[in-house]
C-alpha cells in the first residue's frame, strides 16, 4: 500500500476503552504499523483505575515532519477509535469535532456501580443516535461479538484494527498488520490474529 497521505500533520489519533481490553496493544501496533511506513510517531497514554475496569486512553500523534508532542489538543482529534460506547462518548465530549472520524465497539462493558444497581448505563441505541448526528463520519460494530466467535473476547482489539484498516484513513494494511503482529505475539497466536484483522475489516461499509 502506498503510504497515503496526510490530511493534517500532526494527525491525531485516539485508542480508547476500559482496563483489560487490550487498547494499549492496539495502540503500539498501530504505531508500528505507522512507523513502518515511515511516519514519525508518538504514543502518550493515560490510565484511570484500569485494573477495575476504569478509562485508558491512547494518543497517536503521527507526522511526516517529526516529533509532535504525545497529548492531542483539545477538540483536534482526527480519529477516534474506541473499544467501549460509552468511552466514545466520553473521549469525544472533549477531544471530538465536526470532522472527526469515530469507530467504535457496541458491546458494553458495565462498572461496577452499573453491575450493583447503583448507576445506570444509557441505552445503546440512544448513545449511537447521538453520536451519529454528532459526526457524520461515524461507524458502530459490536468487534466483541465476533471475538467471541474467534474465541476470545480479547481480540476485539484486533478486530478494532481490521475495521480501522477497511476505513482507509491512516496508512497500513493487512500486511503491514502481519509484520508487526508478529513482533508481538507467539508465533502460534498470529493466525488467530490474523483471523480478527480480517473479520474486522469485512465489517465496515465505505
């Protein structure tokens, strides 16, 4: 794939979900995948109470021209990829615009608060319709549904990235993915991953 190129430099890049779904992993091989293709790339990350299901957060700042600072602006995301709904809601009420591009997971993830009764979570279909007149570049797949079906609900990530790869935004494809899996996993955990890219990729209409 030629590298495509970039509708801004710095372009920015967030990969947000909640502790124990592999956003980190997600965001390192993005950024690999990038690297690899020649950009400049820098990875900040944020952490709420991860190990109990709380906020992570990625920022990918990748550039042509060097090394841009690691924390996105305010309200200058280029693409937010989120692998919890909710979490879209949150990272876009303060790093989204009108021209951003969101992808996000559908399956929820319920706090604790959420689990015990105490808070409510809101419905799916609400949160979709929102986001939807919000960015009209918006696309939802539940990734952890077909992780599932590959047989574990962690390759939802992957899945995330296939999506993220059909979108033709940022510059990698399945090969790309390929080599930088493999630096990554066991040798016999890349098939499966593979596997994940490529649902995830068949699941986005462009």
């Amino acid at each position: 794939m030629t590298a495509i190129p970039l509708k801004k430099d710095p372009y920015s890049i967030i990969i947000t979900g909640v502790g124990g779904q592999g956003n980190v992993l997600a965001s390192r091989l993005l950024g690999s995948m990038l690297a690899d293709k020649g950009f400049y790339v820098t990875i900040g990350e944020t952490f709420g109470a991860s190990q109990r299901g709380g906020s992570v957060m990625s920022h990918l700042r990748v550039s042509k021209e060097g090394v841009a600072s690691p924390q996105i602006p305010r309200g200058r995301a280029d693409v937010i990829v989120s692998l919890e709904p909710v979490e879209a809601f949150r990272v876009l009420a303060t790093y989204g615009n009108p021209d951003a591009v969101l992808l996000t997971n559908t399956h929820p993830i319920y706090p604790v608060g959420v689990i015990r009764g105490e808070l409510s979570y809101p419905p799916l279909d609400e949160l979709q319709d929102v986001i939807s007149r919000l960015l009209p570049a918006s696309y939802f797949i539940d990734a952890t549904e077909q992780a599932l079906l590959l047989g574990n609900a962690i390759l939802a990530n992957i899945v995330m990235l296939g999506a993220l790869g059909r979108l033709n935004i940022v510059s990698f494809d399945r090969e790309n993915f390929h080599a930088a899996i493999g630096r990554r996993v066991a040798a016999d955990k890349v098939a499966v991953n593979l596997q994940a890219f490529d649902v995830g990729y068949g699941m986005v209409q462009v």
